[in-house]
C-alpha cells in the first residue's frame, strides 16, 4: 500500500544513490542517466564542487527570513543578470518563478491579457497552469485564471492578429520541452520581440529547462540575440536543492515594492549557496563550449537514425536538449522500457518524442556508451 496520492505513474524503481553521470536503484542496479532529474541534475550527482557549498552552509544557517538581508542572494542575482539592468526575485520552483512573472507583468503594465503558445508548459499552479498551451493539463481544474491566449508557436501571424492595448505580455519558452523539444524560429523569435516592444508588452521567457548551460549558452535565449523584459528558471539553478528566481529588468522595479509578492522559503541560505557555486561552474565558456560540441556530436550520430529506421521521424534541440520523434506514442513507450532494460533512464516529450537530457558534465566515452544502447534499441540489434 501506498500513503501517496497517485498523480504520478510512478516506476518501480527507486534511485537512491547517484555519482557523475549514473543513478543507483534500490537493488544497486546502476543506470546511465540521460534524463537528470528532468534537466535538474546539470553537473551531474554528488559533484564535489556542489557538496563542498552544501555542506559549509549547512554549517551555518539553512533559513533566515526575506525580512532580513541576504548577501548570498546578491551575490546569485549579480551573477544571474550577468552585467546588465536586471533585478532579481528568488523562489521555490519554475513554476512559482512564473506565478511571479505573470503577477509582474500584469501590475507594471496594468494590461492583463497573457499570450503564450500552443504545446507549452509553464507549471501546474493556477496562474502557470493558464498560461500552459496543452487543454489536456488543464481537464478538471476550471475555471481556470482568465485572461490568457494560446496560438500556434514559430507562426507570426497569429501574434499580429492578437497584439493589442490589453496585452501585458507575451510568454514562450526558447525550445518547448514538454510540448515535444520545439526549437522556436531565430526570424520568428526576433520579430516577437520587435513586436513586443512596438505594442509596449513585455516579453517573458521561460528558461526553466533551457536555462543554465542546457543548450549550450547560459541562457538559451542568447543565441537569438533577444532582451527578453523578464527571465524564469529553476530546475538546474542549484542542482537538485529547489529554487527559482524571476529575473526582470530593473525598471519594474517599482511594481515590486515591499508587499506586492513573496515567500517564505524563496531564497534561503542553503539553496542561494549551492545556486551561486552552481553558476559560477556553468557560466564559464570553455564549460559550456564543451557542452554544445557534446550537443553537436548526438545530434549529428542521432540523425544517421532516421535513414536507418522507420521508427525515427526527426531528430530536433540544442545543445544537451534533444529530442528523437519516434512513430508512434507506443513506439516511444517500448524504446524507454527497453531503454531501461539496457540501464539507460530517459523519458518522453510530447506524444512521441523521446527527450534526452544527460548531464552537461557527461563525458565522451558516457556519450558513446548512451548513443550506442539508443541506436541498438532502436533498430532492435540488442
């Protein structure tokens, strides 16, 4: 019997135990893990840099209030609006993270309409869950937050149509993960921008999954040379300690003043420690040079798949984003539990689309051993 709500389809399995690139089940079976907690684990498990902030925190203080100040939340904010006019709000999760850019958005510009997009996922609290493009998520839960729209993603006429006075802002992430690893258009997600900025709403981009050196650069939204108006991440900001933070430019600022929003636990000592190690190991370009030319190399062995099998339709993402189209939803369920068979973890996207998430810090050789169990369990040569 279990003392649990069954809102997840749980396996069987139970990973208690982790080093590097590999998670360790309850019988001591060892996995090469190419999901990461769901983009969480981004330096991997037990990495010593972030054991070593953990444990001279938890020396000191774990929690003190957001009525006091807090230098471990300065010091992350510095480093998370890397130079430029941004300012930042801690929280728990991704989507509290954007629970607080929806707020933002809706009282610095006293509109109250939320674009977003078809197939996105924002988070499964009310304001989140509106936001989110995918009715299925939404089944059971009216009256859901009004004020939102969804459209079709990568379509810019759509947006046109929308864009008016009552607009507060528009809401996407770079490469929809849920939804089934869709990189936006670089032209589309450049004349989004531009258009944002003509109708003065603001552009909210939702880096939960991309953040944090998943697709190469620290945030996915820089190789669209964009300025988003407000930024949302969590997952990977302290690998597996919870926390997010909105990041918006500074001239909100006054929308936020002292009891417009907060939290208790948002930005505790433990978890702005572990965060500020955390960044300070990704936001380096050897590192993420490292993870992109990792990116490149799956990316490119993946795709030889499509001319092999029928089984694989297309393979997509960046960097240590990356999705493989399969045929059918039942083709993706067979390739995963016989993914696991072989001691690989991965999980699906979408209806089809299996999502690979490995380690940013995995090496070559893990690299090699993952890529050649998908390529044997797909063209069934086990």
């Amino acid at each position: 019997m279990s003392y649990l709500f069954p809102n997840y389809a749980r396996d069987t399995i139970d990973l208690v135990a982790g080093s590097g690139s590999y998670v360790q089940d309850q019988n001591g079976t060892n996995y090469l893990d190419f999901m990461s907690g769901i983009a969480v684990s981004n330096l991997g498990h037990n990495n010593p840099i972030v054991m070593e902030a953990l444990f001279e925190q938890a020396d000191k203080i774990w929690h003190s209030s957001n009525l006091y100040s807090n230098h471990l939340q300065e010091q992350v904010a510095e480093k998370l609006t890397m130079g430029k006019d941004y300012l930042a709000f801690f929280c728990n999760s991704g989507t509290e993270a954007n629970e607080a850019a929806i707020k933002l958005a809706r009282k610095a510009t006293g509109r109250s309409t939320i674009l977003s997009f078809e197939q996105s996922f924002h988070g499964r609290t009310y304001g989140a869950l509106s936001a989110t493009g995918q009715p299925a998520l939404q089944e059971g839960f009216y009256p859901i937050v009004e004020g939102f729209d969804y459209l079709p993603y990568n379509q810019l006429g759509p947006l046109k149509e929308k864009l008016d006075d009552s607009v507060a802002a528009v809401m996407l992430e770079v490469i929809q993960g849920e939804g089934g690893i869709i990189p936006a258009d670089k032209e589309w997600l450049q004349a989004v921008a531009k258009l944002c900025k003509e109708n003065d709403s603001l552009l909210i981009i939702d880096e939960i999954q991309t953040g944090m050196g998943r697709t190469g650069t620290f945030y996915a939204f820089e190789d669209y040379q964009i300025e988003p108006d407000i930024i949302t991440i969590a997952k990977a900001l302290a690998n597996g300690i919870p926390v997010g933070a909105m990041i918006g430019k500074s001239k909100l600022a006054k929308a936020f003043g002292p009891g417009s929003h907060g939290t208790t636990f948002g930005g505790n000592n433990l978890a702005m420690k572990v965060a500020n190690a955390v960044i300070r190991e990704i936001n380096q370009q050897e590192f993420l040079s490292s993870v992109a030319a990792k990116g490149n190399y799956l990316m490119e062995e993946l795709s030889k798949l499509i001319e092999k099998s029928d089984k694989v339709i297309a393979v997509r993402g960046k960097g240590l984003m990356i999705g493989v189209e399969l045929s059918s939803p039942e083709t993706l369920q067979v390739v995963i539990q016989q993914l696991k068979e072989q001691r690989l973890l991965a999980i699906k996207a979408g209806k089809s689309v299996l999502r690979l998430l490995p380690p940013l810090t995995i090496s070559q050789s893990e690299l090699e051993q993952g890529l050649e169990i998908i390529s044997k369990v797909i063209l069934n040569d086990m």
